[in-house]
C-alpha cells in the first residue's frame, strides 16, 4: 500500500503538469494546476521520510531524492510565478480542415 501511495504522489505532479498545460493558453488555469502538481511533490516528501522512518530506504537515499523534490518543489514555483505574473498569449489560429 504505502508503494502505491508514493507511486501515485510521484506520477500526480507531471500528470497535473501536463494537463494544466494542454488544457489551454489561460496562465491562471494553467497555474491552478501546477499548484496542485506542488501539493503532490510535498507529499511525495512526506512519504520519502515516512520511508527513512520505517527504514525502508537509506539516509543517504533520502537525501538525494529530497533534494531532487525539493528542485521540483522550487521549479514548480517559479512557473507558478510566471504565470501569474505574465498575460496569457493570444490563442493559437484556427485552421479549419
């Protein structure tokens, strides 16, 4: 079960990522999503130390993958940023068939 939970938490964010982008041009739609794609790296952190706690990884496994998550943390904040702080772009040309 836990393996699971911390597969779901890891794939959620590039998921929401994904989604949010391809959902359309509109920068706060857009950072609703990466949003909740932070909200699932913090739990993917979450669970890295319940993994150290329970000894099921090393400290040294748990410190590189939260370093690697707290990047992703990070990431995911500055475009969060950008998209706020930038207007959307003009919607692409419609081309009929």
């Amino acid at each position: 079960k836990f393996v699971d939970q911390l597969s779901d938490s890891v794939r959620s964010a590039p998921r929401n990522i994904a989604e949010g982008h391809m959902r359309g041009f509109k920068h706060k739609d857009f950072a609703r999503f990466v949003r909740t794609a932070r909200g699932s790296e913090g739990e993917v952190l979450n669970h890295l130390r319940d993994a150290y706690d329970q000894r099921l990884i090393s400290q040294e496994e748990l410190e590189s993958t939260e370093r690697l998550t707290k990047r992703a943390i990070k990431a995911a904040t500055g475009l969060i940023r950008y998209l706020e702080a930038t207007p959307d772009p003009p919607p692409p040309p419609y081309k009929p068939n």
